[in-house]
C-alpha cells in the first residue's frame, strides 16, 4: 500500500531549490516541494566546520517514488554531496494522501 513519504533536502539559494522542485512536480516525482529560504547552517565537511546560508526544501511524494525521486533530485542538484534525508510518514490525513497520490501518477484507491 502506498504512504505519502517526505525528502528533507537544503540547497545553496531559494530561486535554486524552487527551480529543481518544479521539475520534479513536473515530472510528477513529487506533489509539492516546500522551500524555506534563510536558513543558517552549522555544518562539517572535509574536515573542516563551515557555515552558511541555505534554503531548506521539503519534497512531498509517495512511497513508491522515494528512490527515482532521490535519484532525480541527486542528478539536479549542485551540491558535491546533496542532503536526501528520507522521512517516513507514519500515517496522513485522508485527502492528503489522495491529492499526493494523484498528483504523483496514482489513483487514491
């Protein structure tokens, strides 16, 4: 049975993340994609601590499509190493799930 699943991702910039979460729409990989601009991140990498300004973006699929859209939001994205953290849905509103359901390819059933 399909779930509604959530990808949390960050990229450098808003205008960034709004451009690569309307080709996943498009694409139907994703039903929506919420993008938070202004974030501050703290973070670790090679070796080094950095920080940073970054655009948190939340991608709202189903279950079945978590792995193309990983890939698909991998082969866009311009970080070196792109955040794909996948958030299981423990359970969704009824109406949710058939918009996200459909909106994604499938028939709420």
């Amino acid at each position: 049975m399909e779930r509604a699943h959530l990808v949390y991702s960050t990229f450098p910039d808003a205008e960034t993340a709004l451009r690569v979460g309307e080709e996943l729409v498009r694409a139907r990989l994703a039903a929506c994609v919420n993008v938070i601009p202004g974030m501050r991140s703290v973070y670790a990498w090679k070796g080094a601590v950095e920080r940073g300004e970054e655009a948190v973006a939340v991608l709202k699929t189903r279950s079945g499509l978590r792995d193309a859209l990983a890939e698909a939001l991998k082969a866009r994205h311009p970080y070196e190493t792109p955040i794909v953290l996948h958030l299981e849905v423990a359970e969704a509103d009824s109406g949710t799930l058939a918009w996200i359901l459909g909106e994604t390819g499938l028939a709420a059933g």
